[in-house]
C-alpha cells in the first residue's frame, strides 16, 4: 500500500487533448489499482517553481486497454473464456485522476492560478500545514469542530470566519444538524476569558439541548474555568405589558384594524400615565371594558382578543426572565421550549426574546452574541401565508446584527421554506445529508460557493457529515464532525429501544 504519508509522491500529470489547463488536469495515478491511493474529493498537490498548485481529486476513472473494444471483449465472452486467463489483463489496469486546481500557494500566501502545471509533473500528497494555510483554518485558536474528510487535518476555522456573519445550518432530519450544534456549543463554552467568549442563547424547540446544563469543565477537559449554563423553561418565561405598544399587540392577533389599533394606543398610553409600576392585560381589559367612548364592536372585539392573549399565560406585569442579567459572555442559556404545543405560543416567545436582544444589543446593554435557532423554518418561513410573528425581525438581525455583533445561528430541515431574505444573509452554510430536490435546488441558489459537483455531492453524505460554505473556509470543504464530549444520558436513541423501555 502506497504511504499515505504528506507529501508522498502519488502520480504523474499526463497530457489529454485540453489539459493540464489553468483550472483542470490529470494524472496517473500510481502504485496497485486496488490500493486506492487517492479518493474523490481529497487534496493533492503539484510543487512547481512558482508555488505550490492546491487541487481537488474531482474523479476517477479506471483505464484498461484489453477492454477498450467492445467486439474483442464480447468475442472472448461468448468462447467463456475470461480475458484475464489469456492476457495479463490486470497489469494494464491503472487509475487516471481528475483534478480541479482550487489555488496557487506561494510564499505563504494564496494566489489565483495563473500557470498550467506541466505534463509530467509530479503529484503529491498535501501537506499539512499548507492546506491549513490554504483553507485559512486556525490551528490554535480555532473551533475544533471535526477532521477535513480523506485527512487527518482537524478542522479548526476560527469564531470570527464561522459565526461573525451568521450561520446556516441546513439538512434533512437525522442528518447530524443538532449533534453538530452540540459540538459547537461545547467549543464555544470551551474557549477561556482571554480568547474572547459571545453569549450564547440557544431556542430548544424539543429540549433537547437541557441535558447541556449537566456540564462539567472536566466533562470538556478543560482544567481551570467554570461552565456556566441556564436552563429556563418557556413556562417560566413572563413577557411584560408595560413593554408592549398597541401595534406590538395587534400584531398578536391576526386581523385588527387600524381603528382598532388606535383605541388601544390610547388605552395604552392611559395606563402608563395611571399606572407607572406596571400594568397586566387584566388591566387593560378592565379599562377598556369601562371606556364608554369606545365603541361597542370595537370594546367587544378588543376584550375578546386581550382575553386570548392573557389565556396563553405568557404576559404579566415583569419581565421574567431579565435579559440584561440572564444573558452574559461565555454563558449558555437554553430557552426550552419543548413544553408548549402551540406554535403561536412558540413564535410569541420567540419574537419577543428576539426583539429584546437587538435592542439590547444595538445600546450596548448586553455583550456579543450568538442565537442558536433551531426550526428556523417556523420562525421565519419564506411563505407570506404562514403565521409568522418574529419573523420580520429575524431579518432585521440577518441583515444588520453583524454590524454590532448580534449573531445568528439558524438550523433547519426545510431550507425551502426559510425565508430567503435570511437565507441569503448567512455568508456561512453547514450542509449536512439532504435528498429532497427542491431543498438542494434552494440550498444551490441562496449559495455562491456551491457548485453542481458539490451539490451532487450532499445526498451522498453520511450521518454526521458535512459541506462548509461561504467565508469560513476558502473552498467548499467536506467535514466530518467530531463526536460529542459530553452524551446526553437516558434519552432515546431509536425506535427498538423506545419499545423495549415501554412494553414491561
Ligand atoms: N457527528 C456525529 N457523530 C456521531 N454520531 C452522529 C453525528 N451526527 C449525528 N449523529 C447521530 O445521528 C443522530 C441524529 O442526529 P441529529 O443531530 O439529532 O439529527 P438532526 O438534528 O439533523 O435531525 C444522533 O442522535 C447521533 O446518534
Ligand atoms: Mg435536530
């Protein structure tokens, strides 16, 4: 078996009728077919005077001259004679590699190819620290988040290339999306004081992240430092009336008019001269139950909706939790909201824990950080029919949080239907397995870096697998995540287990 070692020699550029070309070339490839020295999609490269050529094994394909004639090859078939006892077929059989050039590195810097490699030249192995160079990866400081597929190279992109422009993380379910997210949580709350640490709010819609509040630094195995992380239940959670304008709560309710609104701005604005420590909804339906120059529809209309509102359970005087203490740099706060059913509930919660972190944010109130939303899709669907609350200001965030540092994270497994504006936002993709063709044809349009190659690429990954894009790494790379340090106890895996536990 040919040595894998970096910088082995692994084959020899030949000439095809328009290559070695600026972008493309072959090579043969050396050493025993079945050894399988190069795999599709791995790194290889061709040191020549002007730099190192960085290419990508794009195909392979298998040459074998005794079978070239169909009529030869079926003549010795139909005698029942294999080929391979007459001729010595098997050492004409060699493996020609297809290559696409993905950079020129010279003196420690990237440059655009702008030679053709030569016929003859050598192809080697990659070396290490070269291709870390290339894909700007961050040996030191970056997020350990798995190895480059076909290497040993850990993929390490540093926080500022992965997360400062936002972050998409798209695929089918049981892809890997959420264990992915795992590991980035564990790196982020790994990082010490000194490397910089965001705040990070994770939306649980299944609560499957709560077991993350079991941490332990030697969990991580980290030796100093402290794992700081708070689990809240959407339960919990009290959004107060006081912080609410008229427009806040007829977007609440589907269909108030603007005659309606303006009744109840004026409501409003009444309670906050009366009653300056707070107010609840009770209060307002108690006014306005009371106000005779109101008219009557409108009185009976307004009731009935404020009378939904206070049924959710979500509204009071407070605000519980407050999230200019709750949310601190290198803190994990998991907003669990696994208890509620009601989408409606969901989206409330939602909207009004994003609305508080951008204003929070743009004064300066609370630190950088990142917020991890799982099921982006409910919360911000590309569809105008949809119920969909916080939405718009999801796409406030997308468009201006980079500006001062309000992050976001998105995961879904139908990324046709998140919406584009905010799709499109997320200079950073993490592709993990998808099937489903108008996912993939959506997934190919909101991205630059993808190509149809790499987009074929994604149904064939495996569970855990995954596509980086956008400004984390200079080329579109396959990764594949580390596992977990840290596994969450008790939870079930699949279906046999879940019936063994039950059926007692
Ligand atoms: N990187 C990985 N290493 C090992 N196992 C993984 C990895 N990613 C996913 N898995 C397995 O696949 C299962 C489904 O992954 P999950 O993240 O829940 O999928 P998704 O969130 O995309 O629906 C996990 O429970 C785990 O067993
Ligand atoms: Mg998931």
């Amino acid at each position: 078996m040919t040595e894998k070692k970096p910088y082995a020699k692994i084959g020899t550029v030949i000439c095809e009728h328009d290559s070695p070309n600026v972008m493309n070339f072959s090579f043969v490839v050396e050493g025993d077919v079945e050894d399988l020295v190069v795999r599709r999609g791995e790194f290889v490269i061709v040191d020549t005077k002007d730099g190192t050529v960085i290419a990508r094994v794009q195909n392979l394909v298998r040459v074998n001259r005794y079978y070239q004639h169909a009529e030869a090859v079926r003549e010795y078939q139909s005698r029942g004679e294999p080929l391979r006892s007459i001729f010595p077929t098997d050492r004409w059989q060699y493996t020609v590699a297809k290559v696409q050039v993905l950079g020129l590195w010279f003196e420690d810097r990237p440059l655009r190819p702008y030679f053709a490699v030569s016929p003859g030249a050598q192809v080697r192995r990659v070396k290490e620290d070269i291709l870390a160079a290339f894909l700007k990866l961050d040996r030191e400081e970056g997020l350990r988040l798995g190895k480059l597929a076909h290497h040993e190279l850990e993929f390490s992109p540093s926080i500022d290339r992965l997360l400062s422009k936002h972050l998409a993380i798209l695929a089918m379910s049981g892809a890997g999306k959420s264990y992915f997210v795992s590991v980035l949580l564990e790196e982020m709350l790994k990082r010490r004081k000194e490397q910089g640490r965001l705040a990070i709010i994770v939306v649980d819609v299944h609560g499957e992240y709560t077991y993350l509040k079991n941490l332990t630094p030697s969990s991580l195995e980290i030796q100093d430092g402290l794992i700081d992380v708070e689990h809240i239940r959407a339960s919990h959670i009290q959004i107060p009336v006081k912080s609410l304008e008229a427009e806040a709560l007829g977007a609440l309710v589907a269909d108030m008019s603007a005659v309606q609104v303006r009744d109840l701005r004026r409501v409003i604005a009444e309670m906050r001269k009366t009653k300056q420590d707070g107010y609840t909804l009770n209060d307002i339906i108690d006014y306005v139950r009371n106000d005779e120059t109101i008219s009557k529809n409108t009185r009976e209309a307004l009731v009935g909706w404020l009378i939904n509102l206070e049924d959710t359970g979500l509204f009071g005087r407070e605000a519980l939790p407050d999230i200019t203490s709750t949310v601190k740099s290198g803190k994990l706060t998991l907003i669990d909201l696994s208890d509620f059913i009601s989408l409606k509930k969901k989206q409330i919660v939602v909207s009004h824990l994003v609305n508080e972190l951008l204003y929070l944010r743009r004064r300066g109130t609370i630190p950088p950080f990142l917020l991890v939303l799982e099921e982006a899709h409910q919360f911000c669907p590309e569809s105008r029919h949809e119920l969909a609350l916080p939405k718009s200001r999801i796409e406030t965030i997308a468009r201006e949080g980079r500006k001062f540092f309000a992050l976001l994270c998105l995961i879904s497994q139908r990324p046709v239907k998140l919406s584009t504006t905010v799709l499109s936002q997320c200079s950073n993709q993490a592709i993990l397995r998808a099937t489903n063709p108008y996912d993939l044809e959506h997934i190919g349009r909101s991205s630059e870096g993808i190509d149809r190659e790499a987009l074929d690429t994604i149904t064939t990954l495996e569970v855990g697998e995954a596509l980086f894009v956008g400004e984390t790494v200079s080329v579109p790379t396959f990764v594949k995540i580390r596992k977990r340090h840290f596994e969450p106890t008790g939870t079930i895996q699949d279906l046999s287990q879940a019936m063994k536990k039950t059926d007692k």
